[in-house]
C-alpha cells in the first residue's frame, strides 16, 4: 500500500460506478446544497449514489440508503444535513476504518465523498491512505479554517445570521448605553469574529490571531467615552486566548466599574438556518466538482474554491495547513469604527 | 393633593398645551413605532411635544429636546429607541419626582407620556399621583406581562426573533441527535416562552407558571426516544423557578447521561430587530390613542389594546395585576408535539 | 335530507373514528402547521388521519393517503401544503360533490376538516349540507377577510413579508425622491393593505373599502412636496376599485407630471415564506379546536377564533358574511404619516 | 490638458486636503457602508470630508455638507444612501462639467469619491480627463456588470434577496403545481439571475449572454413533466432578449396551455434592505482603500477587489469592458436541477 500513501495515484476512472457521500463534523448552512450537487451530478454521469447516514459511524454501522434525484428535491434551502452527522470516534482507530472499507466493499461503492471540516478530512484521507479508495473532500464547516479554499460552505451564511444578530443587539446597546460583548464561534480561527466585527461596525474585535490586551481595550474605550461615544459592541471570537466574552467582560468591568456591559454568546444559531446565496452556489458548484473529479481520476484530494476557479488540494494540506486571517483588515475596522 | 390619589380626576383638557413622552426600562421593538405616532399626532391636535432623554432621569436632568415631524420620519422600521432608555434609582424617591415635576413645570410642559414596563408605569403613576399632572403610559416590552392590554409592544417582535432562532438550533439538533435547551425571556412570565414552544413546535417548555419537574420531562425524553425521536428542543423561560437552561440541562444530563445536550440563551436577540408587523399597528394606535385621551381629560391610565378595541386601564391596575397565560394552550401545545 | 340543511345537526361523535383533511384554494403560510395539529391531535384522540391530496379534486379522484405523526415532523416552519391545494371546478357541482362523498365512505372516512378561504368553505358546506359528513373549516388565507374569526391563518405572515418589502422599497424611494405604488393582494379587501401602511408609514393608501379619489390623492402629494417630503410609498390594494397601481400611478403621473414614479407589484412573494409565530401558534390551536369539535358533535361550522377563545361560526355564515375593516385605522393612518 | 488625457498623472498627494464623496446611479446595499468608510477613512488620514447630495446634480448646484465622523455612525447596516443618488443630464454635457469643477474649486475640494455603476463612472472619468482633477470611483451597483471587481457593492445583498423572494414563491408552485416565471434584475448581464437561479434551484434560466430558445424551453418543461415535476421556476433575466418574463409566459402558454403559468417581477425589492455581510465587508475596504489612493496619487482609476486584493482599474476600462458570466456554471446549473 505504501505506493498508495506517497502519492495521489488515480485510481482507474472508468471502475466508478457507484459512490457514497457523508457529511461530517459540526453542520454548516449548505451542506444539504452540497449533497443535491452530488446526488444529482452522479446521476447526470450515469452513477449509483449512496447516502450514509450519521457521518463516518454510518460507514461502520452499514447505515446506507440509495439516494435518488427525488430523494434531494427541496433540499437546497434548508440548513442542517438530511443525512445527519455525528461524532464518531471508533474510525479513529485503524480497525474502525477498516471495518467502514469493508462494508463499502460489500455494498459495492467505488468512491466516498466527505463533506466536512479539518477533522473529518483527517479520516478521510486515513481511509484513502490505508485502503486506496477513492476520496474527495467538500469543505463544509462555518469556521473558514480550511487550506485550498478561499471561503468553505457555511462561512456566509454563518457571518449573516452573526450581523442580523448583532444589529438586533445594537439596538438595545445604543438605546441603554451599554457595552456589549458578543461572543461568536469559529474554533481556532477568527474569520467569523473579523468579518462581522467589520460589517456591523463594532467597536474592537478579539481574535485569537491577535495577542488581546485588556489594557489597551478599556484604555480605547475611555477615549471613545470622551468622543461621546457612550455604547459599543466588542465582538470576542470563542478562540480567544484571554476567555471568552463572559470572562473578558468581567475583566473589563474591573478597570471600568462605571460601565454597563452585558454578554451574549450567540451559540448555535450559527451554525443553522436556509444558506446564503452564495453558500448554495459554492456548494453546488463544489459537489459538481467532486463528482466529475472522481471520474476524472482524482483522489486524496479537497475540492475547493480559489479566485472563483475550482482548485483540488491535498487533503492533508487542506487538514494541516491554514488559511490566515487578512491583518490589514484589522487596522481597517478599527479606522472605520472610530 | 388626597383628592387626586383617591380618582382618575381629569385635568382640564384644553390647558395641555404641550406635552412630554419618554422611553422608560428594557427596549422593546415598536417603541420608536410609538414615539412616531404620539410626536405625530401632537403635532396634529396642535400641541408642542418634547422628547426626553434617557427615560425619567431626563425628567431630572432637564435633558429635553424638541420633536417635530420630521424628528421621526424613518425610525417606524427601527428597533430600539431614539430617546434612549435608562434606569433611575433618583426616581424611586419622592424628592427625585418633585425635580422632575419641577423641570417640567419650567419647561411648560403640561403632560407626560411613559412608554414602558410595570417598573415605569410605577413611577409614571406616583407623578401622577403625588404632583397631579397628567400621565399616560404605553404598555411597551417584549414580556407581555402588563394588565389591561391583550398584547404589549414588543411582544411579538420578540417572539418572532425567537423562533427564527429555534428554527435554526433545530437544523443542528436534527443533523446530530442533540437535546437542545434553549433560555428565552420573559422574566416572571411564561408568554414568550409558551408562544414560541408552540410555533417552533418544541418538544417541552418550562415556564414560571408550572412547577417544572425534572424526573417528568426525562421521563418524557425517554418515550420521546423510543420512539425514535432522537433529537429535541426544550424552550426554558428564563424565570423558571428550577433554574435558567444550563441549570436544568445539568439536572437532566445527570438522569439521562447518553443524551447530548446543548445550552443556548437567546439572550438580548430578543430585544431588539425591526419589529414586527402587529408592534408597529399597535404601536400607532396606541401612540395616538394616549395623546387623544390626554386631550379628552384621561389621566393616571395606560392606553392598551383589549379584544381589538382601545381600552384605558388605571397605572396602578396595569402593573400590580397580572396577565395569565392560558393553560389549555400547554395542553394543546404537548398534544401537538408529540 | 331538508333536516340536516336546516339545522347544525351533530352527527353522532362517537362513530366518528377515521377523519379526512385537505387544503384548498390560494396557498398561505401556516397551513402546514393546521395539517400537522390536525394530524396530531387526531392521532392523539386515537383517530386515524387521512391526508387528501390536492383540495377537494383529491376527494373526487381518491387520492388519499394515511397520516402518521411522523408524516408532519418539521413542517410547523414551512410555507406551501404538503398536501397541495388546486381549484376543483368539478366539485361546483353536485354530482362532482357526490362523488367525492362516495369516495369518502368507500375509504371509511367519517369526517372531513377543509383548511380554505370562503370558496372552500363554500363547497365544504355544500358536502354537509347535502350528505349530512360532518365538516369542520379552518380559515386560511392570507387576505383576512373571512368572518367569525379575528384573524386568518396566513395574513400575519402576509403583512410582515409585505411591510419587509416595502422598507427595502423604502431605501430606493428615499435614495432617488421616487414616489413608488406598492399593489398588495387581499382581493376584495384592504386588510393586507391597511395594515402594512400603518406599519410602513405609506403616505397614502388605496382600499377597496373607500371610494379613490385620485384628484385628493395628487392634491396630497402636492401638500408633502411643499413640506419637502419628496418621496413616497403609495399602497394600493390590488382590488381598489381605480384599478391596480400600474393603472393608478399612470393616472397620477398625468396630473403630476414632474413626479417620479415607479410600480411594484409585490406578487405571490405574499403567499409563501416561514410562517410567522401568531400564524403558526393561531394553526395549532384551531387545528386541535376542529379536531376536537368533530368530536364533540361539532359540524357545518368553522373554528375561528374571537378575542382570544375558540368560536364556531356556521360555514355558511364565514363565506357570506364579510368582516370590516376598522376605518378609525384610515383616519390614524393619515394623522402619524404626514 | 493633454497629458492629463493620456496618463493617469497622479495629482500632488499633499495637496490634498479635502475630498468630497457622492453615490451616483441607482442605489445598492452597502453604499452607506462605502460612505461611512470614506468619512471615517478621510477624517483618520487628516483630510475634511464634504458629501455631494444627489449624485452629480449636487456638484452643479453646489449641494455640499460636511461630513463628521458621527454623520455616518449606525448607517453601516441601512440600505439606500444618505447622500442621494439622481439623474444629471446636465452632467453629460462638458459646461455642466466646467460647473462642477468649478463649484468644487470654490469650495476647496481637492478630489472626488464617485460611488456608482459605469454610467457614473463616465462622468466621473470625463471630470478627471477634462480637469485633472484626482478622482477615484468605487463599484456600486447591484448588477455585479463592472470590470476590475470581483464583486460590486450591492450584488451579494440583491441576490440574497431574490433567493429568499424565490424560496417564497417555490411554496405556492409546489402546492399548486404552478410553472413560475420570475423576473430579476441585471439590465444587460446576467449575473443577479445565473447566481439566483443556480441557489434557488430553478428548473430554467434565461439570460441576456445565451440565445433564448423557447422551443426548447418548452420541451424541457415537458420532459420534466413526465418525471412527474410538476411545478417549476423559471428564472427570467430583465434584459433577456426575448423579452421580460410576461412576455416569454405567455409564448411558453401559447405552446404549452396545459400548464398553468404565473410571472413575478421582483422589481425594487432588490435594490434595497440592509446589506448582507459581503457587501458591508467589500464597501468598508473599499472605501477605506480609494482615500488612501487619493493620498498615494492615484486618480483617474476605480478602486476594485480582485481574487481578495485591492486593485485599481483605470475608469475607462471599468466602463468599457465587462466582465463574463461563468458559462460553466448555466451547465452545472441545468445539471443538478434536473
């Protein structure tokens, strides 16, 4: 097999007759547009496609289901995933996954695609790796912490329900002078915090990529008191080294007792809701891309989207690699905030 | 001044000549629907009308400014309040009510209308009652807790937010199994929550109003489960007497460990958003229902809305009374979620 | 059969162990959540539940299928009927009616629950009054011109989606000094129309219910042009009796001709969309009320609800009789848009 | 004035001490975003900051205000413009040019920020070429049909809009089984309804960039209904050459009187609402980066983003080239909506 780990070696295009596809890791707006791409891509090519239900565990509990054109009609709307996705440790272990190419091997299934995160990539490319079979990866996660895609499916959306929910919170922060503190998701990365930070005007932003100086933020705020400027929103990402906005919030109110701060975790209502335009459109044309780079030989490899051109990249880049938060932008949104 | 503690007794309408309103306790959506409609309608009966900043700490602070037409064209979409909101412990006391008595009497102004909670109407009511002057208040917050009016500006603004919000938690809840409990507002009431349970078709509610008996709901969870309903939502009124959502999601986590639970508080989404259809109708009719009433002799009363009709409630009524929440509606509301 | 047509005469409750349920003319938000507590409730009184697809043509071409609790799992969110709605010439006549009816008693279905506007009723009440099946409306419509009931199911969905649309019309208006006509539907009625300019501050609105004046209307807008209001929003209800707003708007461009005018014709954008929280909850409650009368002897009559209770209104009297609108509204609405 | 004509000589940067800024053409989400990232850029980088009202008309009639940082606090989340946009014919004529220049002269201004489409920029380009002075045009229009950008301003709220108009109008084709013609925006190009139509799931596109075939359209339409699909969305781009969606109904009609047919013109509701999170983003950086060109002697140029960086376009080119829709993407498109 060792010839199988060192390289991205096709496997034989014209052996593919029936594929699978997971979705997997955290769901993200889009993904239900992702698997009608696929489904409906492997038809128009004359393939059999296979649901699994519940992510990697589906492989391993041969919990598979034939899916049709009919079976993705209205799909594209909603967000969450109709094949569902859970966590799922046993394909963790080489035994796991060996059990989940067996299965495959039994149901007939040529090829496997994986819609998911960094995690889910890991396991995928494992799967690639030890047994040969052909994968492709769909970023699909709202974090944007992929390598070799400039935004992943469910970033956008994400970032919208964040401003929708922040401008709601503006309201009451400028109707009572109070500061708030948002707390937003995105793991490690901070692209949700940045870029709604920038949209909805916050007043300062707490990224994990950004040592946070508690310091230097009250000692803004008062200068911003002096403009008159008596309510604000402080957007903390969940990464962030200094707590989250619970903690950093306390740890303002302690050099500035005089201020009103509350804190809102927007938690998951993130992660749900009908996808943004431009997360259906980058899921359709992600799964389209997927199915076609099957057929054309691609394996081992993530599906992605690179100045509007569709790159493939190794998933254990896509995995182990990161994309960086653009730090001009962070002197632009303090600019434009003041 | 005991003959006006013991009656609504009319001022002499013809002497108002000038009028105040302001903006009192949490925000709510449709309070600048409402600041529209009473500045609009002064204008048109031929009074003088004067904002006041900051709710009844600008009665103290003499922070008034003058609203003509134009001062509220736009804001009938906009959350929040233009005049801001603030508390005022310096009301609560005599002495705090006699400046702002005094302030308005130097400003000439001749009456006063409160768009706010119970708390405001409290204090609405000792003006009114202490120093005689004219005094309206407009149940405005999304708790729909006020006595004397069917709903309360906000209300369904806020109800609304929630279930976008819960509809979203629900594409994560369905795409990994997860048993949701989700804080909403309300403080001691149950409207927003019970409201929004049946709309997003929640699998339990824990409101005030009902004693919440852990062992029951995982008992329930259990059935629930068996019959392959695997994931959930449990809406929790943050008033609940057994404790806000983390609180109970721990207790029930303890019985039923191979659920996976989630927590999330809606937190101040709720207050805030353009408002709803009904918040801004019934903002103006309120609106312009205070200032008519003020003009015919009305005082010591909140304008509400009652079987669709405008009905005058004394201040003391609407905020030491209570609204019930209709029982049948949980009933109805289990039956329908199963 | 002359007794049954005179009176509401119950059909004997206990008998009654397998229901029918069907949607019928124009779509609107919050039938789905009907279906789902008509199917529930009926399976929780320990009925079975028949869905009939495509309005009254489903009865007559048998097109029925069984409704299990799971069959309406997570469509309480959904705009549209599962079980589409059609126009059934056939069913105008009786023989169409008889053998809908027959088809009814072959499948064993005891009672019929019709979720409609005033035709629907129309036929239901036909079916009743003929055959003696008992029958249950549920009013649904977006335009609220249904009497016995305070509100229709899909007119608050309505008027929100309607009042969003015109704020974002609004931005265009304001950005370019453009005098817009926005034609809403409601057919004969102007509630969709008087309400959403209430809550979008139009400046003017044309009703079905008040004879346009389109001399006035022009004078008007000369009035705002000298206050320097120099755009506008003009509703017009789609069945004003000057015609629609292309019509209206040329008329008024004729006598203003400095004006800039433009037309929006909102469309069937009215018709769909989440559900709002008042349509889904009001669809729950009147769902469980019909299955609940059925019941309880309850038949030829309509579940509405009246200043929050629960009324039956005989069909005939819910098509026949039309509901007002309140012209004090008119006048208000005047008033806070100048 | 030659060398200006064939250059783009950069002015003297430290000259520059005050700008001014106008949004010209019809108006797009995020030209307030632009606005306020313009004033809060100009003011940090020292200069004084004059907004145009009404696009080129207030340069004639010398409509100028000055801008302060709190003129454009909250406006980040509002559709529209602050400023104004208007029709100038004078504009087009080189003496209303000369007035311009000449009123910018007189009031100090140093250089001018055009926020519009290729008709602004037109001018804008002919103002620099005739009277050196420094301009820098920034993209706004929601037809995304501008050279040298990516993106417009305005594209990503408008197709956003339209996904959602559709998903509404998908709840009544299906529950009627209607065939839906939906007109979108775009004048010449097709991008609003090759995106729209991609995400929303449409079962047909017309656009301006592919000869319509309605044969052809009609006989899809009849293959598909032979897999039972029997409702549908036709996406009709407004400048389709075959006519607007009215017009291609009633000839789909003609060859097909089975189907029952309905058009919707989205018309003015895609122009505004409060701008999606993209568009915000994309206005903030590039208003912040045409300032900071200003001050490195750029002119003559439009400020776009580029594969995710600032490049600058000479105006002429923006206006004169255009960018291509993807025709891979209408393949795709047809692909995965079968």
């Amino acid at each position: 097999m060792s010839e199988i780990k060192n390289s991205n070696t096709p496997a034989n295009p014209q052996d593919i007759k029936k594929i699978a596809l997971l979705t997997s890791g955290g769901d993200a707006p889009g993904m239900n547009a992702a698997i009608r791409a696929i489904v409906r891509s492997a038809i128009y090519y004359n393939l059999k496609v296979v649901g699994v239900k519940n992510g990697f565990s589906g492989l391993i509990n041969n919990d598979f289901i034939e899916m049709k054109s009919h079976s993705v009609s209205k799909i594209i709307s909603r967000g969450g995933t109709i094949l569902k996705s859970s966590r799922c440790p046993e394909f963790k272990m080489q035994q796991g996954r060996e059990r989940a190419f067996n299965n495959m091997k039994a149901a007939g299934i040529d090829a496997l695609i994986v819609n998911g995160g960094d995690g889910s990539f890991r396991g995928a490319d494992l799967l690639y790796k030890e047994f040969g079979i052909p994968v492709i990866g769909i970023p699909c996660t709202i974090d944007n912490d992929i390598y070799g895609t400039d935004f992943t499916i469910g970033f956008d959306s994400a970032i919208n329900t964040v401003i929708r929910a922040v401008d709601n919170i503006r309201d009451t922060a400028e109707s009572h002078n109070i500061l708030f503190f948002v707390e937003v998701m995105g793991r490690h990365s901070g692209f949700i915090a940045l870029n709604s930070s920038i949209a909805s005007g916050a007043e300062a932003t707490l990224l994990p990529e950004i040592q946070t100086d508690i310091d230097q933020l009250c000692h803004f705020m008062e200068m911003e008191r002096r403009k008159n400027k008596t309510s604000g929103i402080v957007i903390v990402a969940e990464g962030d080294e200094e707590g989250g906005a619970a903690e950093i919030a306390q740890k303002v109110k302690q050099r500035l007792p005089n201020y009103e701060t509350r804190v809102t975790t927007l938690g998951h209502i993130q992660r749900g809701g009908s996808p943004s335009c431009n997360d259906r459109v980058l899921a359709s044309l992600l799964g389209h891309a997927a199915v076609k780079g099957l057929l054309e030989g691609k394996t081992g490899l993530m599906a992605g989207q690179v100045n509007r051109e569709i790159v493939f990249t190794p998933l254990e880049e896509a995995y182990t690699k990161r994309d960086k938060i653009d730090k001009n932008w962070i002197e632009i949104s303090k600019i434009i905030s003041m």
